[in-house]
C-alpha cells in the first residue's frame, strides 16, 4: 500500500473517531438537558453543594451571610474533545429561599480532551448586580457582566473584606477550589420550574 493509501486509511480513521467521540460528548450533555431535575430535586442538589463549600472552603459561610443573592449549580458537566460543551441546572437562593431556577451553558474549542463535573456558586454581592442578573432575559457572563473567579488555595481562608468584586463565583469539586477556570461566555437562562 502506498503512503497516499495509507494517509487516506489514516485520515479516515481519525475523521470517523472524531466523529464517535463527539457524539459521545453531545450525548452525554444532551442526557444531562434531557433529563432535567425538577424543582424538588434541584433545590436537594443545591443544599448539598452549599454544604459541602462551607465544609470545604474556608470562609464561606462570610460570603454566603453577606450575598445578596447566590446562584448555586451543582454538578454542572463539561466534556469536549476539541469541541465542549457545558450545561448545568441549579437555582438562585436570596435571603436563604429559592426565588428562581437557572440553567448554565456553554460551548468552547481549542484542545480539550475528557468529562468533568463541578459546582458553580456565584455570589451576587450588591442590589444592583443582582437586579441585572435578574431582569435580563438571558445574561452572558463577560458581556452582560464580569465574574471575578476566586481560586485560592493552600487551605487559605477567603475573606470578604479583600473580595470587593460585585460578582464573585466560587468553582468547586470534591477536591476543592479549581484554578485556571472560566466562565467567560457562559450563559445562564431563567427555567419555569
């Protein structure tokens, strides 16, 4: 076989691999869309996440006292392979009640290979920042507004007083915070829960 034979058995190979892995990745976030949690079952999933960041995070439980309000998403999933997505569902907690539901979504390129899950928090630290979030109806984080990331670690303790952002997000798993995250370009939806 020649190598003109070869590199088009190669490059076949590649395009139809490519293919099964990104139908793999759709699927797995389409999975995610489709079997969308109810109210009930967002608002456990929220509990559990609030939980585990005061547990976790040293701090927190400041950020959490003084918000004005939090946007919580739980298990939010992110898998690509060149190309990713991202989606998760989670609600907006003021004053400690649930008021809405949101969902995140998000699509990126370059090189990514995998799945991953985490938590979302984002604390909404004025009136004003929390009333454009939520009279929009649909709100891009980078367009709409900036999210200040906080990414501390070392088992250092986050404190209000440094944090002077009016919208701080906290991206979490069960390692802790995760560093070298965006959410530039992310969108977030009111859902009819």
């Amino acid at each position: 076989m020649g190598s003109r034979s070869t590199n088009t058995v190669n490059g076949f190979c590649t395009t139809v691999t490519l293919s099964l892995f990104l139908t793999l990745i759709a699927g797995i976030l389409m999975t995610q869309i489709s079997y969308a949690d109810s109210a009930r079952e967002i608002d456990v999933s929220v509990n559990i996440a609030l939980e585990r960041f005061n547990e976790d995070v040293k701090g927190a439980d400041e950020f959490v006292k003084i918000a004005k309000g939090l946007l919580v998403l739980p298990n939010v999933i992110k898998a690509g392979f060149v190309i990713g997505g991202e989606y998760g569902e989670g609600a907006l907690r003021v004053n400690g009640e649930t008021v809405d539901y949101y969902n995140i979504a998000a699509a990126s390129f370059g090189f990514q290979i995998g799945a991953e899950k985490k938590d979302i928090i984002i604390a909404f630290m004025t009136e004003a920042s929390l009333n454009q979030f939520r009279t929009g109806s649909g709100w891009e984080a980078g367009v709409d507004g900036n999210i200040a990331l906080v990414d501390i670690g070392g088992g250092k303790r986050i404190d209000t007083t440094t944090v002077k952002d009016p919208i701080v997000a906290f991206v979490f798993d069960v390692k802790g915070l995760m560093a070298d995250i965006s959410l530039k370009g992310s969108k977030f939806t009111k859902l009819n829960k």
